[in-house]
C-alpha cells in the first residue's frame, strides 16, 4: 500500500509539472494566465494520484501495463518542452534555445511541403499572421511531427523485440482495459482488432483532420490558433501528440487480440489432444 501511494504520488507530480512546463519555462511577460494553469496542474495532479492510488481502474488505460504510458508522458513532455524552447528562443534566445531552434528549423523544412501535415498545421493560422510567427509554427510543428513518429517507432519496436505486453507479466484485460467491456456481446478477438484498426486509422488521419476541424471552428467563431505563446504551444502538442497516443493504443490493442486469440488457440489444441487420448 505504501509503495502504491508513494508511486501514485510521484506521476502526480511529475504531471503537474508537464502542465506547468510552458508557465514556468516561458518569460512572465509572456504567461498572462499564471493562476489557470497552477489549477489546472493541481487538478491534473489530483486525478492522476486518485487513479494510482485505487486498486480498481476508472480511466486510464494499460496502467499496469509499462510503459506504454510512460512512453506516451515522454513524448507529450518533449513536444511540450521542445515547442516552449523554440518560442522562448523568439524572447529570451540561448545556446539550448538555438540548438533546439535549429533542429525545429531542419525537421520543418523537411516536413514542409503541400498537403503534409506540418504545412496544414501552418494553415491553421489566421491568413494574416506574421511571416516570423509561420516560421515559428513550422519549426515547432516540425519537431512535434517528428517526436510523434519516433514515438510510434519506439513503441513497435518494444512489441516486437520485448513481446510487450508478455514480457511484464500477466496481462489483466480488465484492469488495463477499463472502457472495454467483454460481455457487450460479440466475439472479444474481434471487437479488439476491429478496436485497434479505427484507432490506428483515426490517428494516421488526425495530423490532417485537426487542421481542418481548426479551420472551421476559426471561420465561425473566430481564430482559434493565435499567435499567443501558450496557445501555439498547446495546440501544436495537442497535434502531435494525440495522433500518436490513438495510434500506439491501436497497435497496444491489436497485441492484445493477438495474445488471446493464441491463448485460445493453444487451449483448443489442448482439449483435442486430452479427448484424443
């Protein structure tokens, strides 16, 4: 019990401090909404201590199965620190912020081009922003992309050279599954497959429909992205970051029919051979 609370509370605040990441990297001038985001840290804090500290699931998923999850922190935080280090180096420029700037600078020139995704994260600017801020999109919208494949990278490389999720023990379908249900009817195998082929189609696509969605939301309620530090910074992490965590969910899920369905396989074959002999 002590081990669970003591674990419970360090991802707690190792999640308010990903929160708080863009407030407290970026220059006070630049952070006008200091007190929305210590709630918002506080509150992200709390959920997430509640979750670990119950032996019963709620939300998250695959919360016994690492590291899924902690692959999913990592990547989010990189983006979210990676991003505020690029609009940083716009305010307050260092040695770090020009090394990190020029990375995004590399990976968004590669990424830039029509229809990619980086070049429709850039439309999503209202059409008369400033050329230094489409050129501080593109570089942050460049390395978003590129952390989000590397994570993809990494996590298909963990399921096929470690065999997650066989190789952290028992794989407890109810515990790391809380939203599945396996009595809602339907074979389980296939409810799952079918599962982890939306998440991974729905994620392959989300680079190129939040875009869109953004530019429709913009066109009937105004600009949505501006030119404001934190909002890029959110926006652009929220773009990079979602399609990555539906995609790693669609393959994580895909393994796990998988793993039943040779299960089931293994135990048909051992009831033949025991009424054969």
């Amino acid at each position: 019990m002590v081990a669970r609370v003591m674990g419970a509370l360090m991802r707690a605040i190792l999640v308010a401090l990903l929160v708080a990441t863009p407030a407290l990297l970026l220059p006070s001038q630049a952070t006008a909404t200091t007190e929305i985001v210590l709630m918002l840290a506080i509150l992200a804090a709390t959920l997430t201590f509640i979750e670990y500290t119950t032996r019963y699931p709620s939300l998250v998923e695959f919360r016994d199965a690492p590291p899924i999850n902690r692959l999913r922190f990592a990547s989010l935080f990189l983006m979210l620190f990676f991003l505020t280090v690029i609009v940083n180096h716009v305010i307050a420029p260092t040695p770090l912020s020009a090394m990190v700037d020029r990375l995004g600078e590399i990976a968004g020139q590669a990424l830039d081009f029509p229809y990619s995704p980086v070049h429709l994260a850039i439309l999503m600017l209202p059409a008369e922003e400033s050329p230094a801020v489409v050129d501080m999109v593109r570089r942050c919208a460049g390395l978003a992309y590129v952390i989000q494949l590397i994570t993809i990278a990494v996590f298909i490389v963990l399921v096929r050279i470690t065999g997650w999720p066989a190789n952290a023990g028992v794989f407890n379908v109810w515990i790391n599954l809380p939203l599945f249900d396996p009595t809602a009817g339907g074979d389980v195998i296939r409810r799952l497959q079918r599962d982890g082929q939306l998440n991974i189609a729905l994620g392959a696509l989300l680079p190129f429909l939040f875009p869109a969605l953004v530019t429709i939301v913009s066109a009937i309620t105004g600009p949505v992205m501006s030119s404001s530090p934190n909002v890029l910074i959110w926006m652009l992490s929220a773009w990079g970051f979602l399609p990555a965590s539906m995609i790693i969910r669609g393959i994580a899920t895909l393994r796990v029919a998988e793993l039943i369905e040779d299960k089931r396989r293994r135990a048909y074959a051992s009831a033949k051979a025991m009424q054969t002999a």
